[in-house]
C-alpha cells in the first residue's frame, strides 16, 4: 500500500540535496564571481524550497495520528525543526528572489544572505538528522515482517 509515509521518504532527498548544492554553489560565486554559480544557486534554492514545501506536508501527513508513545518525543522535535527549516528556507528564497528581480549586488545584502543561506542549510540538516534518528533510532516507518515470498499473485 502506497501511503503518505512512503512518499515522504520518497521526496524528502531531493530539497536536502538542492539547497545543498545551491548553498555550495553561492559560496562558489563569493569567490569567482561567475554568473552561472550565482545563477545556479538560485535556482536550486528555489526548486529546493518547493521540495522543502512538499516534504514539509507529506511529513505532517505521515505522522498524524502519532500522539503518543515512544516516538512521540523524536517526532514532535522533528517535526519543530521541520517547522522552522520551512520558515527559514521560504524566508531566504523570497530574500534571493527580491535581490535577483531587482539585481540588488551591494556587499552587506550578500552578507546578509550568506548568513540566510547557511542557517536555513542548519535548519535543514538538523530536520534530516532528526528524521534520520527517527528512522534508524526509533524504527519510524519500518515494517518488521517479512514478506512472503512462496504465495503467487
């Protein structure tokens, strides 16, 4: 059965890898100057946010119902940093986007990004390690059967 857990864990690598990489390329474009790195971080921030979005609700989701139990304490923490990393992730990507539409290049505004970036690259490696601990610590998700292999479909 297909289910909100599964995508979750389907979705959730993609915006960790985009903002990643994103962030990676601004601190390239710091140094080098090249439009393409520059060009390429934003993008990435952006494709990065509307993954954040989408692993945001199908985390929320995947873990109604959870209000008790032992799980509950690791899943309300994740499920903060969650809160906050979408926060933070939308709050910079409209920070990019107003400073790219208008071509805003003047040094304290880059600081003030850079410092935009690297929390919201935190928030989101604190939320991946977080569900991590909730998947490999608590078992979140895992199932404990085997399948039975011997019965025809």
């Amino acid at each position: 059965m297909f289910t909100a857990t599964h995508l979750h864990a389907m979705v959730i690598h993609f915006p960790i890898a985009l903002v990643l990489i994103g962030y990676i390329f601004e601190i390239i474009s710091l140094f080098s100057k090249n439009i393409f790195h520059r060009q390429s971080s934003f993008a990435l921030l952006f494709i990065g946010t509307i993954g954040v979005l989408f692993a945001y609700f199908t985390g929320n989701a995947a873990g109604d119902g959870m209000e008790d139990g032992t799980m509950y304490r690791a899943m309300e923490l994740h499920e903060q940093a969650a809160t906050f990393a979408l926060w933070i992730t939308c709050i910079t990507a409209i920070y990019y986007s107003i400073n790219y539409y208008f071509h805003l290049q003047k040094t304290g505004l880059k600081i003030i990004g850079i410092i935009l970036f690297t929390i919201t690259v935190a928030a989101i490696s604190r939320t991946g390690y977080l569900g991590g601990q909730l998947v490999y610590k608590h078992g979140a998700g895992v199932q404990l059967e085997m399948p039975d292999f011997n019965t025809q479909n």
